[in-house]
C-alpha cells in the first residue's frame, strides 16, 4: 500500500476536523480515560536528579578499571542522545496525531520528563568524571556508526507523515533502543556499585514503562480504525523495523561490551525487552523464551520480585503470601 | 474446568491474556459502579495500577469486588499483571491481594503474557483444579 493511503487514514481525517477551530482542552471532559490515568500516574512519578545522591557513588566510581568507566561514559552519552531525541523530536511529533486533547497534554508532559532525563545524565557525568572525560565521551557517541545509525532511523520515522509508523518508532524507542544502555549500571548494582546512579536509572526505567503503555495503547487506538488488509501491514512493518532494530543493536552491543565480554549477556536482557515493546503494541512476543531469559542478578537489579514465580505444588513455594510491604491504605480494602 | 475471574483497563492487555488461556472467565466491570457477584470457586486475575505515591496497586474495581464477602469466599488464587519496569512494584497487585485474601499468588506476568506464561499458567490451574 502506498503512501497516499496513509496520509488519508480514518485518524488523519478526524484530526484535520478538529484542527479547524481552537479549543481549551477540557479535563473535566475525559473522552479517554486513559489519558487522565496516565497523566496522573507521570506527574506522580515526577522526579529531579537532584534528589537522588549521587555523590555518594564517587568512591564507588573510583574502583573501577579505566575501561570499565570508559564503557561506563559511553553508554550514558548513548542513553542521553536517545532521551534528547524523545525529548526534542519524538514526543513532540506525535501531538499532531493525537486523538483527544489530552493525549497531546499528556506528550507535552512525556516530552518535558524526556528532557529531564537527557539531563540527568549530565548529572551523572559531573558528579563522577573529568571536563576532559566527558568530552571524549560524547565525541565517540557522535562518531560511533550504530549508534548514529539507530538514531537516524529512528528520526527517519518521525519525520514521515505516518501517524501509525510513528507510533511504532516511538514505542520501540521506549520501549526497546533503551536497554542495551541500562544494561550496564543494573549491571553495576548487581555488583553492588554505583548504587545510587542506578536508583535514578530505575527512576528512568519507570518512566519508560508509562510512556511505552501509552504510546502503544494510542497505536492500538490507531489500528482500530483501520481496515484489516492494512493493519497486517503495519503489523509486518512492526516486526520489519524491530528486526532492523535490533541487527544494529546487536553491533552496537558488542561495540560496547565485548571488551568486558558480556555481549551474550546484554542480548539475553534485548530479546526480553524487544518482547516487551511488541507486546506494549499489543503484538505478540518474537523471541522464543529460552533466549529471553536475563542473568537472574540483572533482573533482580531491575525488579527484586521479578522471579518470584513459585510452583506452589512443588513444595518451594511456602513463601508465596509472604508480603514485604504494608498493606494498601485505600478506605475500600477493609474486609 | 478452572474458572477465572479478571480484571482490565481500557488496554486490554489482562483481557487478552486471560483469552488465550481459554478457560471460562468472566470480566470485572470498568465502571466501579457496576458490581457482580460470583457463585463459583475462581482464580482471579488482575493487572497492577500504583498511583506512584503510597502503597498502592490493585485496581478500584478490583477492590469493589473483593470487599463483597461473597466473592472473597471463593477466592482459590490470585495471578498478578505488571511490568517490571516498576521495580519493587512489580506485581504489587498480587502480593496484596494473596496477603489480604490469604490465598495463593500463583503466578507473575508482563503485559499480555507470553506463550511461556500462557502454558505454565494453565498447567498450574488444571493441577489446582484438581485438589478441589
Ligand atoms: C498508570 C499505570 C500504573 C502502573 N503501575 C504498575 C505497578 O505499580 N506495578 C506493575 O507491575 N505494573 C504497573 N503498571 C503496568 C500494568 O499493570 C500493565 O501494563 C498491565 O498489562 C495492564 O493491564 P490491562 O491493560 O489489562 O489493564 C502500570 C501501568 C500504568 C499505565
Ligand atoms: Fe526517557
Ligand atoms: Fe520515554
């Protein structure tokens, strides 16, 4: 299908309709109600890097190899032109599209937190390392080919004029492009290093989840007014891009670690978040599970509950109602 | 045959995980408002919505539903939605639940589930099943 169809697809139409007059948008008028959801879940999560001690982690940082630091730099400038991108571009280019005023509420709010992020690396990079460090740092991420590769194909999509394939970019950018460079410091606080850095990564990581759920969600929105011939061919797009994706994110891995030989590592930890962005698109996983299946100390990094999944009838899982939290304090939860 | 009662948002993500289990199931209504009362024995099903601020997770309507005694009685189970991403959070839904309820949390999953989570869980309901 060419082109000239997209460009008159069903949400096209309803937004040059609504593009006519100019309205204040209405919260007290949800048409979605996901909108106000997730608008309210972000602006809950919202969080400055200068709450988080990082200074706490220089003599952390100090006991790394120079490589190790070196690789340390690389990815976080990776990470950073990634959060720019979003930030600038990415989350900026969807308002068009939108299909409730609050949808574009909500990218302005994803767009500003994207901002956030791209900074707080920044933060990172003062509070432990050199001028002179930086700088080389951010030169090797301008002058690594996969790295600008990734970049360029993404920016290629979200300067099309497809509302869907946009979508699609954006929440394999969320929800995928990402892990290869939070790998590391998950790795580092397995390791029980730079604990503090990896308190706002996963303050970051969070982040993601939410823009990853909404994106994908609107995509889905998006679908529903297509007719089927054309939603299998978003659908095979879907996997084309991510497959394409994930060849250049292969390289650029291994660019970065296989000088500390955990290559095969990061890729385990890839195919289990490229899973996660088709699923977000509501999209069936790819990777098979035995090749999805992350380092346990990684996934504990991220999510210290991940692998509690007990087979109760085995006899091991005696601790399955053990909670370690307190209870919820909703008025409603009392029996 | 095991029988599931779910709950899912707007996104459907819960919905369509519970429909390639391919077990009887019946959808907790999005509308608080709207209540309904089991008569069987079930596993339940929910994703995990934190507001990011206290202690929180498992959905209003979920609540609204367990806070009938009815439905609380015949509680075997409980499987939890989540992302990882929200780190400690991860399922929250299902650990309060199986604390309050004290029953089983029977399993963990992302999203809308994978093919692995598809088989694991359904082998563990017909085992379940089975003890009733
Ligand atoms: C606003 C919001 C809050 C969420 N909070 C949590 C959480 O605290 N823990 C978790 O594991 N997942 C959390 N999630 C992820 C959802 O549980 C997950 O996306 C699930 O698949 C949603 O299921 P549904 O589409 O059936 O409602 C959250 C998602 C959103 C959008
Ligand atoms: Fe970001
Ligand atoms: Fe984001």
């Amino acid at each position: 299908m060419s082109d000239m169809l997209i460009s008159s697809s069903e949400s096209d139409k309803k937004m040059k309709l609504a593009s006519k007059i100019t309205r204040p948008v209405n919260w007290n008028k949800i048409e979605d109600p996901i909108d106000l959801e997730v608008w309210n879940r972000l602006t809950s999560n919202f969080w400055l890097p200068e709450k988080v001690p990082l200074s706490n982690d220089i003599p952390s940082w100090a006991t790394l190899r120079p490589e190790e630091q070196s690789l340390t730099m690389r990815v976080f400038t990776g990470l950073t032109l990634l959060d720019t991108i979003q930030g600038t571009v990415g989350a900026l280019t969807l308002i068009p599209d939108a299909l409730t005023m609050h949808e574009e509420a909500v990218y302005t709010n994803i767009s500003f937190m994207e901002s956030v992020h791209a900074k707080s690396y920044s933060s990172i990079f003062s509070t432990l390392s050199a001028t002179a460090e930086i700088d080389d740092a951010f030169r090797w991420s301008e002058e690594n080919v996969n790295l600008q590769r990734k970049a360029e194909i993404v920016l290629n999509y979200y300067r099309g004029d497809n509302p869907l394939k946009r979508k699609v970019a954006s929440t394999l950018l969320e929800s995928f492009l990402f892990y290869s460079g939070f790998y590391l410091p998950m790795y580092w606080s397995s390791r029980a290093k730079l604990t503090n850095t990896a308190d706002l990564i996963r303050l970051i990581i969070r982040d993601e989840a939410v823009h990853g759920y909404y994106v994908g969600y609107k995509f889905q929105k998006g679908m529903e007014l297509e007719t089927p011939a054309y939603r299998a061919e978003i659908k095979a797009y879907t996997y084309d891009l991510l497959l394409e994706l994930y060849e250049n994110e292969i390289k650029y891995s291994a660019d970065l670690y296989d000088p500390l030989g955990l290559t095969e590592d990061v890729k385990h930890f890839l195919h289990y978040n490229a899973n996660k962005a088709l699923m977000n698109l509501g999209f069936e996983a790819l990777f098979p599970h035995e090749s999805t299946q992350v380092n346990p100390a990684i996934m504990s990094a991220l999510s210290p509950n991940a692998d509690e999944n007990h087979d109760f009838f085995s006899g091991s899982g005696s601790s399955y109602v053990i909670g370690k939290h307190e209870a919820t304090k909703d008025e409603d939860w009392e029996f | 045959m095991p029988r599931i009662v779910y709950f899912s948002n707007v996104s459907e993500n819960t919905k369509r995980f519970v429909e390639k289990l391919d077990l009887p199931a019946v959808r907790i209504p999005l509308q608080a408002s709207e209540q309904i009362e089991v008569a069987e024995p079930y596993v339940l099903v929910t994703p995990t919505y934190g507001n990011g601020k206290d202690e929180s997770g498992v959905p209003k309507q979920v609540i609204k539903f367990l806070n009938i005694k009815k439905n609380r009685d015949l509680i075997k189970g409980v499987i939890a939605a989540g992302n990882t991403n929200f780190g400690d959070k991860y399922c929250y839904a299902g650990e309060l639940i199986a604390k309050k309820c004290n029953v089983p949390l029977l399993y963990q999953f992302e999203l809308i589930g994978t093919p692995h989570d598809v088989t694991t869980v359904k082998e563990r309901m017909d085992l379940m099943w089975k003890q009733f």
